[in-house]
C-alpha cells in the first residue's frame, strides 16, 4: 500500500494557482494552473460537496451511495473575493479556498477553526490501471478525536488507526482487521466541542490515516476514482450524523417480528431438527420469532432450489412453522452453480448476466457449490431479473425474509478471496473493473434481494439482511458483523463494532450472539445474551462445528438467564420500536455511544463500553470472565438502576454489581419506558394492556411512544399512533400530559402507569382536569400504580 509520504513525494502533486473561479447559483468552480479544476457545490447550510479533476474534466456525476431524495437547499449562501483566499459563507458556517494551491480551510461564524487542509488535494498518476491515486490531507488538533467507518473491529476512537475499505471474507477475523466486510468511508471528527464529518464518496479500495504516520495529520485517500468528498458542519455530533444519513438514506420501518430474538445455524436441516428447534422453544416458553435456513437446505448448494430429500414439502413446513410464530428466513449466496440443468444458470446464461473477464470470458470461481459464475448486480436488468427470482420463495412457499451471504464477493481459493481486478461492470451505464465496483457489489445484490422480497411479500414488509454493504446500503437492508468468534474479546468487539456501524448510519444490525466459530462457555453465552438483546438486530448464530448453540444446550441456569433477558427483550419491543421510528425518520441511531450523548464531557470520548440504547435506557455489558461485578461511566444527569431502583447521579465512573444474571442498566430520571407483555413470538397475544414506566423526577423530561400495525404499509398513510408524554415533576407534585399524532388506535384500551421514585404519598389524583377517588383508577400504593386510559390528556397527582 502506498505511503502518505510516497504519494506527496511524487511528482504533479498540487494544484497550482488560481486561474479563475465562476460563481453559478449552488456551484463554484476553480481553474488553477496547471489544469485541476475544484468543484464546490452548497448542499444544505451545514454541507458542501468538494469535488477534483486532475485534467480539467469531471466524470459522470453517479454515486450509488446518495439517496435520490436527500433533502437539499440552503438559507443563504454568499461568495467574496478575498486578495488571498475565495471565501463561501453559508448561513452555518465559512469556507475559504486559497487562491495559490486551493487549499480548504474551514471556519465557524465566529472564526474558530474547524477542520483545513494540510497539503491538501494532491495525486499520482497510475500507468497501471490508467487514472489516479487521490489524496487528501488535513491538519488535526492534538485533542482531535476521531470516530466512523463501519464495522471496524478496533478501538472505537479511530485516533492513531490506519484503515483500508475493501469488502473482505474474514473468518474469525480478530481485533485491528484492517479489511472487513463492509466499506463506510465516513468519519466523524470532534475537538473544542466542534463536531464535523467527512464523507469520501469513492468506491475503489479506500485507505484512512488518524494521526498514525504523522501527529498531527488525517488523510484520506483511493486507489483510483475521483477525489469526491461532502463536509458536514455540526457543531453537534447529532447533526453530522442525521445530516449524514439523511444523504446517503434511511430504511423503510421493519416489520416487529424482525426486531425479535432469532435462531440460526450452519446449518438446521432437515426439516425434522427445524421442527426439533421450534417444538423446543416453544416447550420451554423461550421467545423466538424466526429460524433460519443456512446453504443446507438448496439442492446442492444452488439458489432458489430445495433439498427434497431434507425438506420435501418446503410450503407445507414454512406455513406449519408460521402457525407457530415462526418466520423462516433463508440464505441466498450471489455464486450460481455451472450447470446447464440448473434454470437459473441456463437463464443468465442466456442473457448474459454474468461478469466477464477482461478479455471476455466469464468470471469462473469456487464458492459452496462447486465452479460458479456470478451476476453483475451493477446490471440494473441483472437485479431486475434477480429480484423476479424471489418470486417462488417469497410468493409461493412463505419465506418470510431473506439473508445476503458471501457478497463481498468471497471466492474460494483465488489469491485476494475475491474477483479478479480485470473482471468488467456495467455499474448502472458506467461500465467499469471490479477495482471500482468491488465495494458496492453486495449492496447491489442485497438492493435487487430488497426489491424481490418487497414485491412478493407485499403488503407486508420486507426483511433482508446482508454480509457486504456500501455506504447508502441501509435504505435496502440489515446487517451483521460476520463471522466471529466465540471469545471474550469478541465479545468485547460485538459492542464496539455495533456502535460503530450506529454511527455510521447502519443502525439495523447485530452480530452473530455467542460466536460464528468455536464455542462458548455457559457464562460467555449468558453474556452475549445480556448484550445482543440491546441490540437492533438480535440473532443466534453458529457454525455447528464445535457443538449446539441453542440457549438450553448450557445447562439450566444459563437457559435461566438466557430466558429472562430475551423475555425483557419482548417487554421493551415498543420502546425499541419508537426508536427505529425515529431512525427511519429522521436518521438517529438506534445506539448512542456516550460521546454522542455527550460530546462536551471529554471522558466519553474514550469510552466504548457504555452506550445509550434508545434515547433512556444506559447499558454497559460485562465483558470478561469470572467477575461479580465491573467499574464503569454513568454519564450526565441521574439514572435509576433497573435492578433496584437506586438512583445514581452521572458524570463520574463507578463500580456497579454485575453477577452473572445481573448486567448493568440504568433508566433516565424523568423517562417514560412502554412495555408490553412477555409473548413467545410478535402478535402472539392480543394486547390488552400496554405498561408506562415513568422514573420520577424533580424537574421534565419528555419520552415517546410509537405504534402502529406492526407490518404492512398502512402506516404511510396516517395509520398509526405517536405519543409524546410531557413528565413535570416536584416534590409534592407530578404532572403528565400526552399528545398523540396519528390515526392508529391499538386494540388495547388502558395503560398500567407504574411510577418509580415517587417521593410523597399521594393525596390528591386529578384525571383530566377533574378529581378523581384512587379506587377509580385502581391506584396501587404498594407498588404506585394506576390504570388509566389510554387517551387521557393529563394525570396530576398531589401529595
């Protein structure tokens, strides 16, 4: 890999002076001498767009990464000429660009630095491949910190890291992988209570530098492509990150059933273990939502088949297992077997969907099936036709989601584990090498599996979850972080890499619990529980190799353990509902790491253990072994713990209890938590009662809670049910209002109000403005409880 300090060393590195600029509506452009041209583009007020060309011509503008419909336009945007500098002004924030080498600096309203260059743009030539290598420096603050990128398995604070982006098989990969499965090329920096983010839009091998090679310089830079970047202003980290996702996309809302605890393993087959696996839990009254079909179930390891052997009446299981509650999600790998019996083959064959070498040939490699060809999903008629091949699967038996393996692409036995770099893409009309499209490969695939499942599952929702992705691949799908082990210190990565990939607007994601390889002991297992049911994708997963992975396969007390903390998982189904709500709406994590929550404590700039899940509820899992307890951050503000209702004040680290069924959680004060009743699968029950949590205290807090039908899209056309709770409490006072938005009505009628921490006896209960005896809404002194109405207005309580 090429060194910062080679490619600055070589020749035709700058650009030289200025020539001229033009000033047109949103866009300035730059000449300089010697023929680079900047492109500066205003976006939105707190976004530009800076794009190079080393020849004075820019490509097609085609990015698979920007959402078609990320809002844009700006309040005010002036442009004055300096006798150094051209400097931008937006309504956020200024720009200068220097006039002798268009080096970048950027400035708050009040002239405090934000981010500049340090040399700048800069590149060399690749006789080669033809193109360039483009580069860019900027200069970094000694308490600048950096976070992003993906799933990255490595310290959660990127400073002093060197990374590449080069979707990549790594089985049993360890802690510092540089090359994973996903490429994210967007970071986030943060010094002086500044945040700022950068986006590097270029989807050949990309490479990053915090501060490694020199101290107080981060680069950015690609083997080929453009120089092609978007900065976005914040000051705070919550709007770098929304501004972020709001241009690369948001999901549609999942189905609920998807935000359950699955179960999944290489492989469950045949159909009498799949039925063994579901008749189990459901005879221990373990929730679960969905099993999974791993390669074992196609006929030879080819797509869109069934083993009839194993599973002669796929239909008939599927519907058996649905009855039941639960969904079946299949794989699907993008590797189809050379053979001319095989109809999906013969038909890509026909049609030539398959990529090519250089030279013409098809690209040939080894997957699971043996000799496979592989579609171009670049080829929007290739995803076309992909999706129409969900049509049986989907449509027909019932397969209720479907899961994106080996997608980076992986291949067997080639030096790389992967495509040749000559094999040619169409890339949407853009035709191009695999050096190019590498990255976005299993985004593609996972878009065309999106718009299969989407068309055949209709009206209900889709579920796809995929091993590859490119930044903007969220809009399609979720994810998982591959391929782990079965160690503590996978463990310990599990929460670091699921953070990471939260702040990379990535938020549906999980990793395999307990361990894709070896096997776990009891208390790792019990663990990993605790932790994967706080995260937005919560899944089982194992290779088989070493032994079962089921919960009851470790002796009663782990099932014990196991059980409770994916029963609570059940319980917080609508808290963690709202707050994939909010991140499809609006882009918010569904994870807040401490230093989001609060980026002006500079303690949580270097934690990665604690994290905030939702927007109320602040987790911290244990991750080594043989220990009762752990010392960890409580944040701002004062925080009930779950277990005892001790209220703990923040801003400090502490030790907190933590025996092997206990992991540390504590709730906001003055937070709102729905819960819904333990079921063994989503809509198992009819609900009839929704529970309300509220921690007391002195001073207001507002929560929210959405609804709606669960699945299908009514929803989109005013079908569902937003609440805002407006909590004010006093010492001898507590008042809570509501205020609900849409047209949804669930079938429940009350809700059970249950406050803890209240601290006096109270002696008045006003319901809507009028006084109301406590046996009328059976108020519970013991344990503070209320049944109300779902409706109501306001609840005043006077002690």
């Amino acid at each position: 890999m090429i060194t910062n300090t080679e490619l600055e060393q070589k020749g035709n590195l700058f650009p030289a002076g200025l020539i001229s600029y033009e000033h047109d509506q949103d866009t300035i452009n730059f000449i300089s001498k010697n023929g680079v041209r900047l492109q500066v583009t205003v976006l939105r007020d707190n976004m530009l767009r800076f794009r190079y060309s080393t020849n004075g011509i820019f490509e097609h503008d085609f990015s698979y990464a920007i959402d078609e419909d990320n809002p844009q336009g700006f309040n005010k945007l002036t442009v004055d000429d300096n006798e150094s500098h051209v400097e931008i002004i937006t309504e956020k924030f200024i720009c200068r660009v220097a006039k002798d080498d268009l080096r970048v600096g950027m400035y708050e309203l009040d002239g405090r630095k934000i981010l500049e260059d340090e040399l700048g743009f800069h590149w060399e030539e690749t006789f080669e491949f033809g193109g360039s290598f483009v580069k860019m420096s900027k200069s970094s603050k000694d308490q600048e910190n950096y976070f992003g990128l993906g799933d990255k398995p490595t310290n959660f604070n990127l400073k002093g890291k060197r990374l590449s982006l080069w979707n990549t098989d790594q089985y049993a990969y360890g802690k510092d992988t540089v090359e994973l499965y996903k490429a994210v090329p967007f970071y986030m920096g943060l010094h002086s209570n500044i945040c700022y983010g950068i986006f590097f839009d270029n989807t050949f091998k990309t490479h990053f530098d915090f501060c490694q090679e020199r101290r107080n310089v981060t680069s950015f830079w690609a083997d080929g492509g453009e120089m092609n970047y978007y900065f976005i202003y914040g000051p705070q980290m919550a709007d770098v990150l929304t501004t972020y996702t709001d241009l690369t996309g948001k999901p549609e809302l999942p189905p609920m059933w998807a935000l359950g605890y699955h179960q999944s393993k290489w492989s469950y087959y045949p159909e009498s273990k799949v039925r063994e696996i579901a008749a189990k839990f459901r005879e221990l009254n373990f929730p679960c939502d969905a099993l999974y079909l791993d390669i074992d179930y196609m006929e030879g390891f080819r797509c869109f088949t069934w083993n009839k052997d194993y599973f002669p009446d796929p239909k008939r299981m599927v519907k058996e297992l649905e009855n039941d509650g639960f969904k079946t999600v299949a794989i699907i790998d993008p590797g189809i077997k050379i053979d001319l019996n095989y109809p999906v083959f013969k038909e890509a064959l026909e049609k030539d969907y398959f990529c090519r070498r250089a030279d013409g040939p098809k690209m040939r490699g080894k997957v699971w099936p043996g000799e496979c060809y592989f579609p171009d999903f670049t080829n929007p008629e290739v995803r076309e036709w992909w999706s129409g091949l969900y049509r049986e699967l989907i449509g027909e038996i019932g397969v209720k989601g479907i899961w994106n393996d080996m997608n980076e692409p992986a291949v067997m036995e080639v030096p790389g584990k992967t495509f040749p770099l000559d094999v040619r893409h169409d890339y949407d009309g853009h035709p191009c090498s695999h050096r190019k499209a590498h990255n976005v490969y299993g985004m593609q695939m996972a878009r065309g599996t999106y718009e299969g499942v989407k068309k055949f599952n209709f009206p209900k929702r889709p579920f796809i979850i995929t091993r590859a992705n490119y930044a903007g691949g969220q809009r399609y799908t979720s994810t998982w972080t591959g391929d782990n082990v079965a160690s503590w210190e996978h463990l310990w990565l599990a929460n670091v890499q699921i953070q990471r990939l939260c702040m990379s607007g990535m938020s549906f994601a999980g990793s395999d619990i307990g361990g894709f390889a070896e096997q776990p002991s009891g208390e790792l297992f019990a663990r990993w529980i605790q932790l994967g049911i706080f995260h937005p994708f919560c899944r089982v997963h194992s290779s088989g190799d070493h032994g079962e992975q089921e919960p009851w396969f470790f002796g009663d007390e782990v099932l014990g353990i196991t059980k409770k903390y994916v029963e609570l998982r059940y319980q917080l189904l609508p808290y963690l509902y709202t707050a994939f709500f909010h991140y499809v709406q609006e882009g918010i994590p569904i994870l807040k790491p401490l230093v989001y929550y609060d980026q002006e404590d500079v303690q949580t700039h270097h934690r990665a253990d604690e994290f905030i899940f939702g927007n109320q509820i602040l987790v911290c899992p244990v991750q080594e072994p043989n220990v009762q307890g752990r010392r960890m951050y409580i944040p701002k503000g004062k925080w009930y713990n779950l277990w005892n209702n001790n209220v703990v004040t923040g801003g400090r680290e502490m030790w907190v209890e933590a025996p092997l069924e206990t992991i540390p959680v504590f709730i906001k004060e003055g937070a709102i938590i729905p819960k819904y009743p333990v079921q063994q699968y989503v809509d198992e029950k009819k609900i009839e009662e929704v529970q309300l949590d509220v921690y007391y205290k002195i001073g207001k807090e507002n929560s929210e809670f959405y609804e709606d039908s669960h699945d299908g899209y009514e929803y989109r056309q005013g079908m569902f049910s937003h609440r805002t709770f407006k909590f004010t409490g006093k010492e001898d006072e507590m008042i809570l209002r509501q205020h609900k938005n849409g047209k949804y009505s669930a079938p429940y009628k009350n809700f059970k109000l249950k406050v803890f921490g209240l601290p006096f006896e109270v002696k008045q209960i006003f319901f809507d403005n009028e006084e109301v005896k406590p046996a009328d809404l059976e108020y519970n002194d013991e344990d503070k409880s209320f049944i109300i109405s779902k409706e109501f207005s306001e609840l005043h309580l006077v002690g």
